[in-house]
C-alpha cells in the first residue's frame, strides 16, 4: 500500500515546512496556509495509538494562516459581512415573530432559513447544525427535521467537477477505474459527496469526491474565528478556557479530514481496535482506488439510527444497536483513546442484520493514557462522593491549574454534585454533568481542554441520539457494567488504586460495592470471570496489594468466625432441645450455656458474601472444574501462605480468648451479641489465710 499522494501537487510537499505559495489548489496558495507532515518527532508526539502510520497529511498551521490573511483584509471584512449580515436578518426574524406572536405559525418557515442559512455560509457552520441536529433536548422538533438535512442531504456540486477530481487524483476517467458509478450523488455532506459505484472487479463500493475551493472557505472561517477567540480571551474575563486551543484543535482535525488518505489510515485503525466487538462493523478501504480527494471504500447498505420506525420494521433492536454505539465509545475513549470525533448520524447505519456500522473517518481525535484513567477515576471519586478527590482530578486532567487552591472549589464540588448525585450515577445523564460543571466556571477558575471539548462533542452527540430512539435512555447506565469490568480487570496502578478508594472506607471492607461492581460487570460483553480471580490472586500476592491484602485478613477472620458463632450457636441449641425432650434432661439443658449468634453487622456480611457467591455462579464463564487445578499452584505462593497463616492465627487467638471468658465467666453476664456486661467472678484464688 503505497501511503504517498501521486496528486500532480505532491511535490511541492516535500519537507513539513514548505511555505512558499507557489502552487494555487482549489483556489488558494497551498503551501501558504497547510504543512505536509510526513515523519518526525510532531508526529510521533500526535499520534500514540498502536495501529497508526502516518501517511502525508494536510497540517492545520494557524501561523501560516494568519500570515496569508494578514495581507487580504478586504477578503477578511467581506467575509465577516457574509456571515454576520444572514445571521442578523435571522435573528431579527425570529425577534419579530416573538412580538407579533406567531413563533409557533412560522417555525417551519425559520427551519427552513436556517437550514439555508447555514448551508451557505459553509462547511464550519455546516458542522455546527450538524451538531445541534443531534439534541431533541436542545432543538424543537421542527428544527431538528430540517438541520438532520444537513448530514447528508446537502446540495451537491456539478458531476463535471467530481468526476475531473476522480481522474486527476486517480490517474484516469471514472469509466476506467469503474465499472459502474451512480448517475448523480446518492449523499452530499459538508466537505464532499458520495456515487454509489462497482469496481470492475464486482465489488460495490462508496466513492466520495472532496468539494472544490474547500481549504479557500475553510481556513478564512477559522481565521476569523480564531481572531474572535484571541480577543475574548484577552477582554472578556470570564472566560477561562482555551477558546484558541479549542479552535485550533478544530481546525487540526478539519484539515486531517480534508485528507482522504488520512481518512483511510483511520478507517484501518478504528477496524483493527474496534472490529472485534460483536455487532460493530467497519467497511474497508481499497486503497488502489483512494487518493487525497478520493475514497473509495465497502458500500454499506443501512438506516440511520434516527430513523427508529425504518429499524424496526427489519425486525432490529433500536435501543440494542445503541447500547453497542455505547459501548464502542467507551473503549474508544477509555481503553484505545484513539475516538471517532464526529458520530453524527449520518455516520451511523444500522444493518439489515442488526449489526451498527461506522461511516466517515476523517475527524479523529486521541486521549493520552493518563487522561483516560484520569477519568475513570473521576467516576469512582463522584461514586464515592470523594469530591477532595475530585477536585485533584480536575488538576490531574487540566480543568484547574496545578497552582489552584481547591479549597473553596472542593465544598462547591460537594454542593453541586450531592444534588446531582441523589439518586444513583447510572440514572444521571452527560447533560446534567455538563450543565452542573459549566455552572462551576463562572465562579471557579475552570478551563476547558482543548482535548476534552471534542470528547463531550462525541458523548453528547451519541447520547442526542440515543435520546431519539428512546427518551429514557441513560448513557452512563449503559456505561455502568463497561467501567466496572475494567476496576476489576485492570492491573494499572491507577485503577488499582481507584479499586482500593472504591472498595475500602476508613479501614473498613464495603461488601456492598463489591457486590454491585460483579453484579455490573458481568453485564460487560468482554467479562472473562476467570481473568478476574487469576489477577485478583497476582495482585494480591505482590507489594501493590498488601493494603488490601492485610485489610482482607480483618474480612475474612471476622467471616470465619460470624461462621463458626453461628454453627455453635445452632449446635447447642439443638443438644438443648434434645436434652429438654428426655426425662431428667432439663436441669442438664439449663447447664449448657447458649453460645450467643454473630453480631447483626456480622450477619450482613455473611449475607453479602452469599450473594457475591450467588452472583459468581450466574456470572458467564463461571467453572469450577477451571479453578481446581488452579489452587494447588496458589497454596505455594508465599503472600498468600502468609495470609493463610495470619487468618488461621487471628482466629486461633479469637478461640482462645473465647474460651478463657467462658470458664471465667457467668452464662448470665453475656449479652445477646455475644458481649460480657457486668461480669461476676467464677473462679477465684483461694482466701488468704492468716
């Protein structure tokens, strides 16, 4: 697979810094605005996940672009004109409905302009209805109709131009290179159009053709934009994020999906992490046929997931296809961190067998490894309403700055989020959180990273849609068995550590956690018990684990011995009830002192340890025949003979110490629970005699 661009422009990009505006493409010097990155440190510093090469990309230079800008400001004013003047004819048509109070008469008539409106100004804008057309809980239905319009069904530029394109980039006229290609467009989104075609070798394919003077309109938009941005953030204090970091990390991905090449590597690494899942589908790419402003890859026959009426007439689980979507997302962002940035659904298709499929590559983004564990433990800090914790995750992940202090931040963490957390996380949705963090910054020094705003562009997309084919729908419940799985399987220091905070309070032992972390994770499509009990015994057996291991010996001998109490305690009420039924035998009962039952709190964990072994057998993949052998190879490991040890001398100590204060003691002085109150002398040393 050959990775270098055969455009008759490629050559004018031979090193990453070529910026002399010699060759004019699409109606803009090339070189003035755009670096072509082929290899290097930048490189190796952008891209961390374990499926990426680096073809040649388009590089997003705002220095570059502000220089090329700098000597057009008529171009730079008309422009402003261009969108500002539309935008304010709107707005003051919106305003004069409200006064005259036919808002309702003419939403449809507003729809429609504003679909227009956002058409003409462009593909930034086109993004931006893109996005809202994804929130029924932001956008009246009405406006939703017409903004989903957008995704897909925009109006496409003359065939002349795609098909010039086609034999520019690939060498020869589309009737060479295809056997058959659609008449007209079957879809047209905002940075190209797609024919439905067949390769001459038979294969049904999508090829998408990039919109001409693309880059001219683009990069002015983002010039301005940035422009705006660096001005709110020198004059306008209340704004504390990155706005320009924001924009520019927008711009990044643009361009790199103005690259259909790079598109393609995407498209190859996202099937290699995510093709496994069950019902997660991913189209290949064919790479003799794809270039710069060409791509062709597997046609893909599917319905939006908006469309929940046309899912389920095929006899296929809307809600089901979501939970996949939901699912993918979180390896996306928390195992992989290599996330499809743009899930809007025109990129999603349900297919006739039930499988979700994933269109458009082109805008990807990454978390580091240190941000996603940085978020699960967010999660568990916010489960625990540990919010001292949460405050330094906020640091940890970049919302605050590693000088802030936290302490007025903490208490407002606390304040917001016990409201939000009343009920349960799972039933909390990613709206809320937002909504209650942005409350949060403008009283508190919080900023928005610049990564973190297309990772709440992805989630909030996804959960828009999910909201359409259900109302109810809970995205974080979905996510609930996902991040459970991964506290449990996980052997990062992290999220060892997060176990640990989530499991233990104050020394104590919180079964109940447990019991909802296996209970959740055996929800996971991926839960593998058997992984979980041979890492929980390596963990347990190495330095990391003594805490636990040391808190787990205080567990288990308080198990034991609620255990034994209430074995004895039924044994000698058994002989008492014997000894009451024979002749005689009365006084004999009397003499048998009744041993008291486990305390009430030693109950509860015997009754939370039957249910965790209740939830292990119904757990998929749960064999014991699997973790016999297993156990001969634990016994001689040294950790856990120690803990053999402590537990069989703890309780050794307990015996004794219970029999001394039964040959001491009265049967009247113990309690119910198996306390001594007042306890008289039984046995004494002999009177002194004089």
């Amino acid at each position: 697979m050959n990775l270098k661009t055969d455009s008759p422009n490629s050559s004018q990009f031979d090193t990453p810094v070529a910026l002399n505006p010699v060759i004019k493409e699409d109606g803009l010097a090339v070189d003035s605005v755009t670096r072509l990155e082929t290899s290097g440190e930048l490189t190796r510093q952008r891209k961390s996940t374990p499926c990426a090469i680096e073809p040649e990309t388009l590089q997003y230079d705002p220095v570059a672009i502000a220089a090329h800008y700098s000597n057009k400001p008529l171009q730079v004013i008309g422009r402003i004109f261009t969108v500002l003047w539309p935008a304010l004819r709107f707005a003051f048509g919106l305003w004069w409905d409200q006064q005259q109070g036919c808002s309702v008469e003419n939403q449809r008539r507003r729809a429609v302009q504003l679909r227009e409106l956002l058409t003409r100004l462009g593909p930034a804008y086109i993004k931006i209805g893109q996005a809202l057309s994804t929130r029924p809980d932001l956008v009246p239905p009405v406006y939703l109709e017409e903004l989903t319009q957008l995704q897909d069904q925009l109006p496409p530029f003359p065939n002349a131009i795609a098909y010039q394109f086609i034999q520019e980039e690939l060498g020869q006229p589309p009737d060479r290179i295809y056997a058959e290609l659609s008449p007209q467009p079957i879809a047209a989104a905002s940075l190209g159009q797609v024919y439905k075609g067949k390769l001459k070798t038979g294969e049904t394919v999508a090829v998408k053709v990039q919109r001409p003077d693309l880059r001219e309109r683009i990069t002015v938009d983002l010039y301005i934009l940035r422009r705006l941005a660096t001005w709110a953030n020198k004059n306008i204090k209340r704004v504390r994020s990155d706005l320009v970091g924001i924009l520019d990390e927008f711009g990044s991905r643009i361009f790199e999906e103005m690259d259909y090449i790079h598109e393609g590597e995407n498209a190859e690494c996202f099937a290699k992490l995510y093709g496994h899942i069950q019902d997660v589908f991913v189209p290949k790419i064919y790479w003799e046929y794809t270039q710069r402003r060409v791509l062709t890859m597997e046609w893909v026959t599917g319905t939006k997931l908006t469309q929940t009426e046309a899912i389920r007439a095929q006899g296929i689980d809307a809600r089901y296809i979501i939970e996949v979507g939901v699912q993918c997302s979180l390896r996306q962002l928390l195992e992989h961190g290599f996330f499809h940035a743009d899930p809007h659904p025109g990129n999603l298709l349900a297919t006739p067998d039930g499988k979700l499929a994933y269109l458009d590559f082109g805008m990807m983004s990454e978390i580091r490894p240190y941000q996603r564990y940085g978020m699960i433990e967010a999660i568990v800090h916010m489960v625990n309403r540990d919010f001292e914790g949460l405050a330094h995750d906020y640091v940890k992940l970049g919302f605050l700055a590693p000088e802030t202090d936290l302490t007025p931040i903490i208490p407002a963490l606390a304040r917001v989020f016990n409201n939000t957390l009343g009920a349960s996380v799972a039933e909390l949705n990613i709206k809320s959180i937002t909504d209650d963090l942005s409350a949060l910054m403008y009283e508190y020094p919080f900023r928005v990273p610049a990564y973190y705003a297309l990772i709440i562009r992805s989630l909030v997309t996804l959960e828009g849609i999910a909201i359409q084919i259900d109302p109810n729908f809970k995205v974080l419940s979905a996510a609930y068995p996902y991040v459970s799985k991964r506290l449990l399987t996980d052997p990062a220091p992290e999220l060892r550590a997060s176990l640990r905070d989530l499991l233990f309070k104050e020394g104590s032992f919180r079964w109940n956690r447990l019991e909802n972390l296996l209970r959740n994770a055996r929800n996971s499509q991926d839960y593998d018990l058997n992984q979980v009990v041979n890492q929980t015994l390596e963990f347990l057996s190495s330095e990391r684990g003594a805490f636990i291991r040391n808190s787990l010996v205080d567990e288990i001998v308080k198990g034991v011995d609620a255990l034994g109490r209430n074995a004895l305690h039924n044994v000698t009420d058994i002989v008492r009830d014997t000894f009451e039924k024979v002749p005689l035998g009365h006084r004999l009962a009397l003499a048998i002192n009744e041993t008291p039952e486990a305390s009430s709190e030693q109950q509860q964990t015997l009754e939370h340890i039957k249910r965790i072994w209740d939830i292990l057998q119904e757990t998929r993949g749960f064999d014991p025949a699997k973790l016999a052998p297993q156990i001969p190879q634990l016994l001689l490991k040294p950790e856990l003979q120690r803990i053999g040890q402590q537990v069989a001398n703890r309780l050794t100590q307990r015996a004794i110490a219970r029999l001394i204060r039964e040959l001491l003691v009265s049967p009247e002085a113990h309690s119910g629970n198996g306390y001594i109150k007042n306890p008289p002398i039984k046995a004494a040393l002999p009177a002194r005699t004089a």
